[in-house]
C-alpha cells in the first residue's frame, strides 16, 4: 500500500525566514512519482514540481527547493526568505507506476502562515 | 493557455435538489479527474476518465453521485439528491499520462446544502 505523511499540520513563521516542509512516503514500488501542490486560501490547487524515483537530485526554482533522499523515503520542501504570498496549504502527493491511472495519494497537507 | 475550467465557483442548494456541477479539461489532456475535498477526509478521487471512458469510480460515495463525459472537453458531476454531507468543495483536475505527468486542477466548486 502507498501512504504519504505530511506530519506538519500547521506552521507559522514570521517573513524571510526560511521554512521546510516534510513529506515522507511509503511505497515497495521501484518506480514513482511525487509531486508538491499548493492550496491558496484562493482555494486552487497549483502544481509545483515532479519528480520520478529515479531522479535524486536536487531542485531548486527560485526562492522554493526540493530535497528528495529514497534513503529516507523522503521528499521535503524549502521555502528560503519566505513571504506572505507564501501563506498557503501545502501537499505532497505519490503516484506509482503499478497503481491504478489515477491513483495520486494525497498528504493530509501542511498549513503554512507567513506573517508579515 | 486555459486551464482547467469549472462552473458553477459556488453552488448553495437545499436538501433534496439536483446539483450539476460542470468541467472542461485543458486541450489535449486524455485523463480527467473529479475529487471531492473536506475537512475530515481531505482529497479524494471519485471518478476518473480516459479518453471519455470512465475506468475507475470506485471513490463515488454512492448510487446518488454520478458522472458522465459525453467529449473530451466537457464532463459533469451530478449528485441527485443532494444532501447535507455532500457539502465540500469539487474539484476537476486533468492530465495526460497521469502516473507521469502532473494532473492540473481546477478553480473548485464550492457546494453547500442546507
């Protein structure tokens, strides 16, 4: 079985701290995929990044970056200097290749408050 | 590019009454996806579609929920009747080659029964 924790429910930080996000995955499939989405108080859910099993390095776009370790089955996200526009809901998702098509397992997701 | 489109945003309704909710995936993408988000339970799938075949609607909670894609750029969610736990937001999402790609979603549709 697959499973995804993001064991973060909340987080609060004051503006340009930096602040990383866990996600650790369970799955006994070789191949897979994991993605982080970002929930706005907007409400869309806005894709942030892919990676596959087989690629372990290292991300970074801008401000954001991606720490994926198979070590640890972990997939964590970094937010450098962060912002309020940062202020979100934050989930980390699997999906396997011997899983159903649309089998994308959802973390519960972290609520991440930037203060100004 | 449109994205994933959606309507309505937000739907109030009362107990009882036929709720359609309606999507339009990006262009091109052969998978499309409706789940439902809550408080309690989080995302969950309920339907997805491969070039306009439903292939798994094993997370529909119910015989009331049902969804249908006639083309591929239209799909709807009708729940009928609607009661007051359907109460979440509906989201549409859709993608090509999903295991590999990302899916995309859309804005949401707020449904409230009273």
């Amino acid at each position: 079985a697959q499973k995804v924790t993001q064991a973060q429910t909340e987080i609060s930080v004051v503006e340009k701290e930096d602040v990383t996000l866990d996600c650790v995955y369970e799955t006994r499939d070789t191949t897979y995929y994991l993605f982080w989405y970002k929930q706005p108080p907007s409400g869309e859910l806005v894709f942030l990044i892919r990676r596959n099993s087989f690629d372990e390095q290292n991300e970074i776009s801008g401000r954001y970056s991606w720490n994926f370790q198979k070590s640890t089955s972990s997939f964590n996200f970094t937010i450098t200097a962060s912002q309020v526009v940062d202020s979100a809901v934050y989930f980390c998702a699997l999906s396997v290749d011997g899983g159903s098509q649309g089998n994308l397992i959802f973390g519960k997701g972290t609520k991440l408050s930037v203060k100004p | 590019d449109a994205g994933v489109i959606q309507s309505p945003r937000h739907e109030v309704t009362e107990m009882g009454q036929e709720v359609t909710l309606r999507c339009k995936p990006i262009s091109g993408h052969d998978y499309l996806f409706w789940y439902r988000q809550t408080m309690m339970r989080g995302l969950e799938l309920l339907i997805y579609f491969n070039n306009n075949v439903p292939i798994d609607d094993s997370g529909m909670p119910e015989d009331r929920f049902s969804a249908k894609m006639p083309n591929a750029s239209f799909s709807t969610l009708k729940i009928q009747p609607s009661e007051p736990r359907d109460s979440a937001v509906y989201f549409c999402a859709s993608s090509f080659r999903p295991r590999r790609y990302e899916q995309y979603f859309g804005p949401g549709t707020r449904l409230t029964v009273t």
